[in-house]
C-alpha cells in the first residue's frame, strides 16, 4: 500500500501542473516557446496521456514480483553514498535526487521497450540520464558504471530528456504578469531602473558531427534571466552563425512582444517619456523600444555613465545563468550527437537548472565572482548586424534609454 500512495502522490505532483498548464493555454495564452509542428494544445494532450499511461503501468508494475525485486536491489546501487561524490555525479545534492525520483518515476517507468522491461529502479534509470548530463559521460562509460548494456544507458538518457521537456516545460514558462513585477521590482532595487524584466543572452553551444571527428557546428541559444539568474524563457537549435539578432527576430519571444503578446503590462512615465516594460541585451543585439542595450561610447557626463554601470551589474545574473548551463558536462564541451538531441540536452539542462534554483539547491549555479563573469561571458559579444536594423524603432529605443539613464545609480 505504502508503495501504492508514493506512487500516487509522485503521479499527482506531475500532472497537476500539465492540467494547469492546458488550462493556461486554453483560455488563449501564447506561449513563447520555439514553434513545433504540433501545437502547444495538443502537445499537453498528448503529455497528459503519457502521464494516464503511468497510472496503468505503474498500478500493475507494483503488484509484479519483478518490481519488487527491484526494489530488493536497491543496496547494490551504483549510485553514490558520500554528498561531494553526488554533486560530481549528478549536479544536485541527495534531497534533490530523491525529489526528483519521486516525481518523475511513474514517467520513467511507462515506456519501457515492448516486450523487453528494463527491471531497473528509478533511482538507476534517474542516475544514468543525470550521470550523463553533469559529466557528459560517453555510452560505454555509462555501461561500466551502471551494470548496463549501451542500449539501456542510452534509452535511459533519452528518456529523461524527453520525460523533462514534455511533461515539465512549465519549469520555464514565461513568468505572469505578477511574477514580472516582482522580477522587475529586484532590478529596480539593484540599479535604480524601473520595468526591467529580464537579461537576454545569446550563447552557442558546440556539436561533433560524427562523419567528421574534427568538424564542429555551434548551436545557438537564446536566453533570458531574472536577478536571480532563473531561466524565464530560451529557445535553442538556430545555427550558430546567425547572428544574436536574426536568433532574436525568428524567435516566438520576439512575435509575442512586437504583437502585444508579452511585455504588455502598465508603463513608468519618467519625464514625460513612457517606459514600457523591457529587457537588457548582450552584445549584437540593436537598441528596440523593448530591448536596452549600453551607451557605445558614453559621453562624460552622470547619466550615461551611470547607465552602463547598472546594465553591467544587471548583465551579471544573465552571465552566471549560462556559467551554471555550461557546468552540465553535456553542455560544456563538443559531444557527438545528433542537433536536435543536442536542443534536447540544453532543454532538459535549463529545466534542471529552474527547478534546482526553486529547491534552493546551488549545487549547479556557477560561483565565479561578478569579474570574472563579466570577462567570460562577454566575450562571446559580437558586431551588431546592420542589415536588421530600423533607424525608426532604433530612435525610439535611443529616447527611451536617455529616459532610464536619468534613474541610474
């Protein structure tokens, strides 16, 4: 019975968001995420159905010998005792690991192969994807350590993966309208300007095409951040030699703000000139009415200067929350797989990386000082591309950011 209502309760924790999330999307929402062939509607349909699925599978899973021998082996478990081997394996302490396995074991469990059940424990299958993930372990040494057939790490993998960016995409979800207020109200704190509600960057991450040991293709990822360098929303997979702004002008982010979608809250009157809600942007991105950017070359004089020091500390939250991206081992150096598992990785990585930020868990969140950051991270800045920009829209930002300027501290 007992194993029954752990069950239960893990099954329930996971489809209550779903069932919030579709209503959300039923009531006419937009969601800012990439576009897919299917839509957002049906994509949680069919989230929801995998999740009904658990229920059955789990229910008789239970009752099988099998599972409960399963349990049995838990104390053979490759997973590791000591709490600094575990944040090495895994990028998160044991209370997260026991959290997260609990949540997502009726999800892990469901799809195993037709006619070939893997008889793992959660625990493992949950151990191999985030061994993989933190460490970037190839398949073989995935094998070794867990007593398991390349195929099974990899289905494993896979699977978590796929589990994270169906059924938990809520993790980064666009923040409410409150939410934005509270975001925007830490940055005001912090550098004394008012409605900003995030920090845009633009990284790439590197793929090894597998034909070619030596050839490599970068992916582009772009990102926005709160103060605390929580993840409010990324779209991945645009080549990596497009530049930040094209990644920006294909992206649903930027459809949903140009059509009143998003950012659409009350704006501050500063001197006459209405500031709407905005974010700050790394380097190669044009200044947008939305979108701040520093002065290129600040006039001695307060204002201006003040400006570019607030939009260095605010940038520093954006930097740290690519630093904690890049400390998953999938994400920090070349691995041969295919772009759209990459996209995957980095999908599943950024929902980890929420969800370990609202546990209090900093295990993954980078410790480098503000300095070091800053030197870092912003050399990935690139030349603004011309060819996208609108002088119109362009003065606009210009008048909007001599607004801000006057409130910087």
């Amino acid at each position: 019975m007992d194993n029954n209502n752990r069950a239960l309760k893990a099954l329930l924790s996971s489809l209550l968001p779903d069932l919030l999330l579709l209503l959300f999307l039923i009531s006419g929402h937009t969601s800012s995420s990439p576009a897919t062939p299917l839509s957002p509607l049906i994509i949680h349909l069919l989230s929801l159905s995998q999740t009904a699925t658990a229920i059955s599978l789990k229910r008789n899973q239970s009752k099988s010998p099998d599972h409960s021998k399963r349990r049995r082996l838990n104390s053979n478990s490759p997973i590791p005792k000591s709490p600094q081997s575990f944040t090495l394996c895994f990028n998160m302490n044991s209370s997260t690991f026991q959290w997260l396995s609990s949540l997502l074991e009726p999800l892990l469990e469901c799809r195993d192969p037709v006619n070939s059940p893997l008889n793992l424990p959660v625990e493992t299958r949950l151990g191999i994807g985030l061994f993989r993930l933190a460490t970037g372990a190839d398949y073989i040494n995935l094998s070794q350590r867990f007593h398991v057939s390349e195929a099974v790490a990899k289905f494993c993998v896979n699977q978590l993966c796929r589990v994270l960016c169906t059924n938990f995409r809520f993790w980064l979800g666009f923040p409410t309208s409150n939410e934005l207020k509270t975001i925007s109200d830490s940055f005001e704190t912090l550098t004394g300007l008012p409605n900003c509600c995030g920090v845009m960057n633009c990284t790439r991450f590197v793929v090894s095409k597998h034909e070619h040991e030596h050839e490599r293709e970068t992916l582009a990822a772009q990102i926005v951040s709160d103060s605390s360098s929580r993840i409010l929303n990324i779209v991945a997979g645009y080549n990596g030699r497009k530049s930040n702004q094209l990644v920006l002008k294909l992206s649903s982010l930027y459809n949903d703000i140009e059509s009143n979608r998003l950012l659409n809250d009350e704006a501050v009157d500063i001197n006459g000139v209405s500031i709407p809600q905005y974010f700050v942007g790394d380097g190669g991105y044009h200044v947008l009415p939305w979108l701040m950017v520093p002065f290129d070359r600040p006039v001695a004089n307060l204002y201006e200067e003040k400006f570019n020091s607030a939009y260095d500390s605010m940038m520093v939250s954006g930097f740290r929350t690519v630093d904690s991206l890049r400390k998953w081992g999938v994400l920090s150096k070349p691995i041969e797989v295919e772009v759209k598992t990459m996209v995957g990785y980095i999908g599943a990585c950024s929902i980890l990386h929420n969800a370990l930020l609202t546990r209090e868990d900093y295990s993954c969140l980078s410790d480098k000082s503000d300095e070091c950051l800053r030197f870092s991270c912003s050399r990935e800045d690139e030349v603004v591309d011309i060819s996208l920009k609108d002088d119109l829209i362009e003065q606009k930002g210009f008048e909007i950011r001599n607004a801000l300027a006057t409130r910087a501290r």
